[in-house]
C-alpha cells in the first residue's frame, strides 16, 4: 500500500498552501497602508474652529523621524492658525498670499500660513518602533466635507516619505496618501444619508483602516475557501465513481 497522499488531497494541501501565502501577503499589505501619517479632529466644523492633530509613526527600522513639514493648500487655508509647541522638537511656519482673500471678526485676511515644519532638536526624534502627535489649532476651517494636508516626514539617515499623493473616491488608496480630514457638518446643518458606499470611502479616505489591504484579505479568504470546497467536492465525487 503506498503511504503516499490521494491525489486530491495533495491538490488540496497545494491550493491552501499557496493562497495562504496570499492571505498573509494581503495582511502584510494592510499594515503597511495603515501605517502612514495621518490627520484627525474631535472638533472640526466646516465654518467653525477646531483642533487638528497629526500622528506620526516611524516606519524605519534604524532611523529617527527627524522632520515632519505639513502644507496646507489655499483650498485648506484658514485665516487663524496656532501651533501647538511639542517638547524636543523645533517649529517654524511659511505664509503666503492668498488670491481669493478669507474673512475673519469681520476682516480681509490676505495672508494665512502655507507651511508648518517641526524640527527635532539635536539627537532627538521618533525612534523605530515609536510615534509622535503634532497639534494645530484654527479656523474658520473651509466650506467642504474634506480637507487635504500633504505632509513630507523626514529621516536621521536623510530619506523622506512624501505623503502627498491625493486620494480620488472609488479608487483604490495610493501607497502614499496625503493626510486627509473629515469635517463634521456645523451644529443645526442638515446631514444627508451616507449611503454603505459613501461610508466605505470615508473609511479608505481618513486613514488607510479599510483600503486595499482589507479588500485583498476578504479576497484571499474567499479564494482559499472556495478551492478547498472545490478539491473536496472533486474527491467526494471521485469516490462515489470508484464505489459505483
């Protein structure tokens, strides 16, 4: 007697073996999206003033985050922007003209800050394994359910990750997205329904939670069952023959 697998059985261990290769290939890929520079608010009104908080994780594995600039586009541009000071770390902001003027307390704002640099101090920064929040404070924030701030995050070892890339609805998240806020509707304001569609783009949009990588690991899953159903079915009707 050979000591030897059926055939199918063999099949079936080769289908599972490679698509769980491609199960853990679609979780490697998920972690990778969410692990970039982010932006979020627990208070942010379109119209009104809030806080913006930016997390940084290092994503080396021997050098520091030295260095994170944040531009804000004219189409973010707020008319009052502060910056939070963060221990160990440096801060300096660029303004520039704005060609359509923001009105704020009843006044044109013709200038609004384009830039925000930190800078750690000498030695110092986001070591690997570690992360760091950068806040800043402002409004009125635009008229508009998102707002975009592409930031670039400087290295110890003089690389950088430009995390400008624009995320467009329906598609699939670049690999290096800008940081992109949700603004809340201001108190009183008629909110439409989100459709299960809608709510999948917001998802994708804000942090790189649900994007590809979750796509591809229900893809994976879904793959691996329907070959093992497929190799099972396949020896349960060869053996029905045989007996027959």
């Amino acid at each position: 007697m050979s000591s030897s697998l059926p055939r199918p059985l063999a099949r079936l261990g080769v289908v599972a073996v490679a698509l769980l290769a491609a199960l853990a290939t679609a979780l490697a890929g998920a972690g990778v999206a969410s692990a970039h520079v982010s932006v979020s608010s627990a208070d942010a009104t379109a119209g009104g003033f809030g806080k913006l908080t930016f997390r940084v994780p290092n994503e080396s594995d021997t050098a520091s985050t030295v260095a994170l600039r944040i531009s804000i586009p004219e189409e973010s541009a707020m008319a009052s922007l502060r910056v939070q000071p963060v221990p160990g770390w440096t801060v300096t902001t660029t303004s520039a003209d704005l060609q359509t003027p923001l009105e704020s307390h009843g006044e044109q704002v013709t200038t609004y800050v384009s830039v925000v640099e930190f800078r750690a101090v000498d030695g110092g920064g986001i070591r690997p394994g570690e992360f760091q929040e950068f806040a800043l404070s402002g409004g009125p924030f635009p008229d508009s359910d998102q707002l975009s701030f592409p930031a670039v995050q400087s290295y110890s070892d003089g690389t950088e990750a430009a995390w400008i890339e624009p995320t467009v609805a329906g598609q699939a998240e670049p690999e290096r997205p800008a940081p992109v806020l949700t603004l809340t509707a201001p108190a009183g304001a008629t909110t439409p329904t989100t459709t299960a569609t809608d709510t999948a783009g917001a998802t994708s949009t804000g942090h790189g939670d649900a994007g590809p990588g979750a796509l591809a690991l229900f893809t994976a899953i879904l793959a691996l069952l329907t070959g093992v159903a497929g190799v099972v079915l396949g020896w349960r009707a060869g053996r029905r023959t045989v007996s027959s």
